[in-house]
C-alpha cells in the first residue's frame, strides 16, 4: 500500500490509468475512512471522490479482480467495517461472481463481522 497522500487532481494524475487497485480514503489524518476497489479503471475510481470530504488516499495494484475483492475485504474488516467506516456495506465480489469474504464462511450480504 502506498504511503498516504493528499488527494487532490495532481496527485491522483499520477496513478496509472486503466489498473486493477484497492484504496483507503482519509478525512484530515491517516485514520480510514473509506475502502474501495476499482476492477477496471483505479484513477477513475478516485477522481469520484474530489470534493466529498476526503482528504487523503492510500492505493496499491492488484493483478487480478479476486485478488482484488480479497484484499478489499481485509481491509474493510480491518478498518472497523459498518460500525466504523462509511462503506455502506460489505464488499461484493464483481457481478456474476459467488465469491465469500475471505474472513467468513457467510456471504459478503450476510457477513457481519
């Protein structure tokens, strides 16, 4: 995972386009707020954030979606899940994918942890 860095145009810019990634958003000091995955396209992902709060972000490339929808939900439990961060809910596996959280034998719909 990178360092954290201030989430501004400038600094998102210079994230690769078009790569698979998980990110950790940030509001004024380096305590998560936020996990996300993008499964196609990380900088875009990010670029949706400017204005809503945040204030820095955390990335890394994954090679491949499971990867990506594995680690997502490490760092969602992590993180503190609902009762902590602002995620709504549980990280999904990509449509069409029956993948479970990697931290329970419950579907992301029903995992609680």
């Amino acid at each position: 995972m990178s360092p954290w860095i201030e989430l501004n145009e400038k600094n998102v810019s210079e994230v690769p386009s078009g790569i698979l990634g998980i990110y950790q958003l940030a509001r004024g000091e380096p305590n998560i707020a936020y996990v996300g995955r993008s499964d196609a396209d990380l900088k875009t992902a990010l670029q949706g954030y400017f204005g809503k709060g945040y204030t820095h972000f955390q990335w890394v490339q994954v090679p491949w979606v499971k990867e990506g929808f594995e680690m997502h939900c490490r760092l969602y439990h992590l993180g503190g899940g609902r009762t902590r961060l602002d995620n709504e809910d549980h990280p999904y596996p990509p449509e069409g994918k029956f993948w479970q959280c990697t931290l329970s034998s419950l579907s992301p719909s029903t995992c609680n942890l």
